[in-house]
C-alpha cells in the first residue's frame, strides 16, 4: 500500500496529466481519470455510454509499485493484466507515465 506522501504526490501528477492530456473541447465526448487502489494506480480513458446516461471506462495503463520501482502493465481482452517488459522498472513514476504517455509501441493508445 502506498504512503501518505507518496500516494498525495501520485494523485497531484495524475490530476495535472489528466486536466492537461485532453483539451477542453473534446471533455463531452472524452475524459482521463485514475484509480488508486493499493500500490497501483490505474489510468483509464472514458467515453459516453452508447445507451443511457453515464461514462463507460477503458483501461489504459496501470502503474505498480513493487520492490520500490514502477512497473508498467497492459490489460487483454479477458481484463487480465500483463507486466510490459519493454520498460525497465523505475523509481521515478513521472518517468513511466512518460512513457505510457509517449506510447513508442502503440501498446496503450493504439
């Protein structure tokens, strides 16, 4: 489980890249948000639901922390969640989410 200080310092990055990440005019038709939940923090793309009221949530990416590094994962289609060797874990979360956010193998944003 995450501290005080780290988990505060993690929601503070992830509300900035959140606001930042989708431009306003497209916040009706499209949001980011995240879930902290333990040692991990999961970001989430959300969309309107195609019937009814309400949003219907994507995952995109989730941030663990293990052994005091950020390891990156992805979800398959049965929602299982697979550890992406391509990023070498880091103590720096800012430098995973980077990473995410750069997408160099079109694993997260397609």
């Amino acid at each position: 489980m995450l501290d005080v200080f780290t988990k505060r310092r993690i929601e503070k990055i992830m509300d900035e890249y959140t606001e930042r990440k989708v431009p306003k005019h497209v916040r009706d038709q499209m949001k980011l948000s995240y879930k902290i939940r333990g040692n991990s923090v999961t970001l989430m793309e959300e969309r309107p639901a195609y019937r009814g009221d309400g949003w219907v949530q994507y995952h995109i990416a989730q941030f663990r922390l293990d052994q005091s590094k950020w390891k990156i994962y992805w979800q398959d289609s049965k929602d299982k969640w697979h550890f992406v060797e391509d990023y070498e874990p880091d103590e720096v979360f800012e430098k995973q989410l980077r990473a995410v956010d750069q997408d160099r193998s079109g694993m997260f944003w397609g």
